[in-house]
C-alpha cells in the first residue's frame, strides 16, 4: 500500500464528487484551534495536534475538513452550494499507535435546504455508487428520531436540556435517566445539600469566578428538580423502544410508526426518514436490504443532527469504517452565530481503500 | 554492562528511597560533592545509580537508558503513552503516597460529585461565555478521567506549580493535583470530590522493558531481586 496508489485513488474519487457537481475548495492545514475545541470541547485536545504560535495563538492541524468547509460556504452568504475537497488530516493516536495518525481524507458537503430528504438521499446514492466496487456494507441511522424522542418527553425542560446534551455519550444519558426515574438513588450528599435550610451559611470565604449567586441558582434548580415527578416508567420504555430499532430500513421504519403512536413526539422525524427512504428508492437504493439503526452514530459522530451513514468492510472488522458522513443542520447554526445553512455530507479514506484492495 | 538504576537526585524521594534499598541491605549513596550527581550501590555486584529528576525518570525507562527506576506512578500513567507495554512495576515501595484528586471551592456546596461538577460546568458556560477552566499539569490523566466521568463544557488549563492557588486568582475554576493530606487545598479554601480518585500514586520500583540486556544484565537483576527479598511473581528478567 503505497501513498502513491492513495493518492491515485483520492483523485479518482475526487473526479467523481466533481462530475457530481461538487465544486473544488482547498484548506489551510493549519486551522485557529478555538473553532474546533469550541465544538468538541477539551477531548479534542486528546485526538488532534495542537501547537503554539506566538502570534496567532493555539492552531491545529486540521482534523478534519467539514468546519472549515462550513465556514466558508458561510461566509460567503451563497444560498446553497456542493463542495469537494481532498487532502490529510491529522489524528493523534494516543491510545492506538498501530493507527494512521496521518491519512487523506476525500469529501462531498452539500449546503441546500430545499428537499433535505432529496439531498440526504442524493450524498448517499452518490457514496454508494463511488464505492460500490468494494462490496461494503453500509450502516444507516437518524440522529434526528433519538432527538425528537428526548424532546417530547413528559419531564421539565431542565430535565430535557440535560438528556439533550449529553445525548452523544450513551453511558451518561442512561444514568441521567435511571436518575430522572428514579431507579438511581438520589446521591447522599445531594440528600444533604436538599435537607439544609441554608447551605450557603457555613461558607466563610468566596474564591473564584463563580459566584454565590450561581450557586444559589443550581441549588434552586436542584430544589426544582427534586420536587419534580420521577420520570414514567412508559416514557423510559418508549426512549428505550427507540433505541432499540435495529433491522433494514423498511421493517425500521414501520416499527418507528408504532412507537410513533405512543410518542407523537417523533412523528415528523419518523416521516422525514420515510421520506428520505422513498427517496432513496427512487434514486436506485436498495431500500429493503439497507441496515438502519436508531443508536447509530451516537458516540462517534457528535456534530450530525440526523440523517447518518457509514460504509464498512464487513471482512474486515479491524479497519475503520471506509466512509462516514451525515446531515449536521445544527453545526452551521452554531458556526453561522444566528445563520443556518442545512447540510449534509461525508468523507471517504482512500487509504483504507487500499488496505482492502492489497489483501484481496 | 551494569543495571542501571534510576532514582531521583533529591529532597524526600531520593532520602526515602535510599532508606528502603537500605533495609533490603542495597546501600544507595551520592558520591563526590554535594552538588555532583553521582552515585555508588553497596552490596549487590554489578547496579550501577544514576541520579535523575523523578519526572524524567519515565521517559528514561521507556526509552530503555536505565533498567529499573524508582518514581511515582502518576508520572509514569501521564508521561508514558501505554504504559504497561514499556515498563514493568517491580514493587510499590510504600512510600511518597499521593492521590491525583479534581478539587474544587470549598463555597461550591452544591458540587460534591463529578455529576454535580458537569451539571456546574455547563451553567457556567452558560453565564460565563467560556468553559469551566481546571488548571492541572495531568493533562492526559484528568482528561481521560473526565472523558470517562461524562463531564462536558470545561477547559483545561496548564498549571506546572501552586496549583492550589490558581482558582483564587481567577485563572481557573477547579484543579486537579497530587495532594496526601488534602492541607495545601483546606488552606486554600478547596475541597475535594467525593469520588474516587483520578490515580492512587506511591513511589514504585519500575523496570524497563525496553533497556538492553545481556547475560550479565539477567545476573545483576536476580542477584538484587534476591537482596530485596521480591516475591518470585514479580521477579521477571524478560519482556
């Protein structure tokens, strides 16, 4: 497997998101790192280079190529736009040495809010046909459906934000909510904290930025909270029933609807994936033999807000998956301060590509 | 060639140090001037001392210029990327005990547990406009921890010294440090969560698995195994 061979591939799969209409865009590789750690939070420092420059501040190596791509289609202000990009990106490997800490990346983003089940199936058809020499198999889910679900749930809204934002790390939300059901004990020292009259009063000495204040805020929510009604076993099986889909896109989505009678709440979700699967069917997709499942994406794929999918070697469940990619609406909202731009898209590794051809 | 062994070239650690191989008869002194760091073993044949600051000890081992070594195992879990494929921990010494632990204001009476601690960080975002700052010099450890506890929104700030005092001076939020009594941090009006540690560390005999060794080598190392009475499973020469 040689850089050369990667290299030829990522061109020819970059020729093919260009006659699809994508059009070329480059990135600096040297990106401000504020953007992403802002996005993903301290645990990018773990899995991205970062280095000081006295002038411009902590940069990045780029990681990955969507937020930059994001970021210009934004501020040029253009109503819809495709673009193609290929290049490195850089990935520190603290855990797994053995893996590519280095590797080209190429990718397809699409910015159009027009017909976002027409678009979802359109960047899926398209990854489908560049990669359908390969004989992989693809994975299907819908982030949009697990959100709809926590959205709808009968508990407070402060219970709900708290579901909503750990929604991407599985084992915290199933302990917020053993928590909001209580089928996880209230913890001894909160028992405490709710019991005193005024626990601000054994305080002697005030340090740091946050303030009594906020302290007294989050002990008036956690008073609130406790006082709130424990979260239905129903609900909590309905959150689970959700989770729990797992069967080809057709059988999926009839199991969706019969939840869906029980939690309106995801009923717009569930059509929106009915619709991108009729979509799909018209744009040649094997419909009724393609995998979906409700948790998919949910721990490795934290800036997708719905449609997901990812292309794997079923012979060779040592390597990454081949491609991924998905609909991310609510990063260009946080990117746009205020502006959206409705978008999806995905990325190919064309050195796992030629893993896969130098063994067969 | 001699095993070389790694100890730390001053204050608490290397005294400790030298008492322990001391009560296993393995005399450990520093030779010439005060200020040299030099040193000489008695009464096992064939270990030569080298002095060395306790936090370059880790690195000395992986990279295999000294065969056994004796510092903390919080230096050598944030220092060394997998660890236990490129040391051996020979034996806990029992002694420089301390506990990497995430501390917050003592004022903060409404966070006792990393769920508490998360549930801050997020309103503090919020208010604040940036994310809650933990001033530490165990980037990867307290990372890892956090990650693993399921604690968002917060930053962490690199902190080589005094620590405990960054959180009064506005530069962080919260620590995560070493401490053994918990006094620097009570004296600087900060508590500790009531959860488990981030990492239990003592002072520990360590051996590379990657420093050369030969015949002679092999000899050495069984020869002092033998002089610190190890148990038979913790006497490896391989690997």
């Amino acid at each position: 497997m040689t850089i050369a061979a990667q290299r030829a591939e990522a061109q020819r799969l970059r020729s093919a998101f260009e006659a699809a209409g994508g059009q070329p865009v480059e990135c600096s590789i040297l990106q401000p790192a504020e953007l992403f750690l802002d996005l993903y939070g301290e645990d990018i420092r773990a899995r991205a280079y970062v280095t000081q420059d006295p002038g411009r501040g902590e940069q990045m190596l780029r990681p990955d190529f969507t937020l930059p791509v994001v970021q210009m289609h934004m501020s040029q202000g253009a109503e819809t736009g495709r673009y193609t990009y290929s290049g490195e990106v850089f990935r520190r490997q603290e855990d797994h040495p053995e893996r590519a800490s280095e590797y080209l990346q190429v990718g397809y983003e699409v910015f159009d809010g027009n017909d976002p089940a027409a678009v979802d199936a359109e960047v899926f058809a398209l990854f489908s046909d560049v990669l359908r020499p390969f004989g992989l198999r693809a994975s299907t889910g819908d982030m949009g459906i697990l959100l709809a679900a926590v959205r709808g749930l009968e508990t407070s809204e402060r219970r709900r934000a708290a579901l909503l934002r750990h929604i991407w790390r599985p084992k915290r939300f199933r302990a917020l909510i053993d928590r909001f059901s209580g089928r996880a004990p209230v913890p001894p020292s909160r028992a405490a904290l709710l019991a005193t009259e005024d626990p601000m009063a054994g305080v002697a000495t005030m340090i740091g930025l946050r303030s009594a204040q906020e302290i007294e805020a989050r002990i008036d929510a956690l008073r609130q909270d406790a006082a709130e009604p424990p979260l239905s076993a129903g609900q909590v099986a309905l959150i689970d029933a959700v989770l729990a889909v797992r069967e080809t896109c057709v059988f999926a989505l009839e199991h969706l609807r019969d939840i869906s009678v029980d939690m309106p709440a995801i009923g717009e979700a569930v059509e929106r994936f009915a619709q991108r699967s009729e979509a799909m069917y018209r744009r040649g997709v094997d419909v009724a033999s393609l995998d979906f499942e409700a948790a998919y994406g949910r721990t490795s794929m934290e800036y997708y807000d719905g449609f997901v999918f990812g292309f794997y070697a079923e012979a060779r469940p040592d390597l990454p998956p081949v491609a991924t990619g998905g609909r991310y609406d609510a990063l260009t909202r946080r990117l746009g301060s205020g502006a959206s731009a409705p978008a999806v898209g995905g990325v190919i590794r064309p050195d796992i590509i030629c893993a896969l051809e130098s063994r067969s | 060639m001699s095993v070389k062994l790694g100890v730390p070239s001053k204050g608490r650690l290397m005294e400790k140090t030298f008492e322990w191989f001391a009560q296993h008869g393995v005399m450990l002194s520093r030779t010439g001037s005060e200020r040299e760091y030099a040193g000489a073993v008695a009464g096992v044949e064939g270990i030569d001392l080298v002095l060395l600051s306790a936090g370059e000890i880790p690195r000395e081992l992986a990279a295999g210029r000294i065969h056994l070594g004796v510092t903390g195992t919080d230096l050598i879990r944030e220092k060394l990327v997998q660890w236990d494929q490129k040391v051996e921990e020979v034996c806990a010494l029992g002694f420089g005990y301390a506990d990497l632990v995430v501390a917050v204001p003592q004022a903060w009476v409404d966070v006792d547990t990393l769920d508490d601690l998360d549930a801050a960080a997020s309103a503090f975002r919020a208010e604040h406009g940036f994310r809650l700052r933990i001033a530490t010099k165990y980037h990867r450890l307290t990372r890892e921890y956090l990650r693993h506890g399921g604690v968002a929104d917060y930053q962490l700030v690199d902190s080589q010294g005094a620590t405990e005092g960054t959180v009064k001076n506005l530069t962080a939020e919260a620590i995560a440090d070493i401490t053994s009594s918990g006094e620097t941090l009570r004296a600087n009006h900060l508590k500790i969560l009531n959860e488990e540690p981030v990492l239990r560390s003592q002072a520990t005999l360590l051996r590379s698995r990657t420093a050369p060794r030969d015949s002679q080598h092999k000899r050495a190392l069984i020869a002092l195994y033998d002089a610190l009475g190890l148990d038979v499973r913790n006497r490896m020469v391989e690997g």
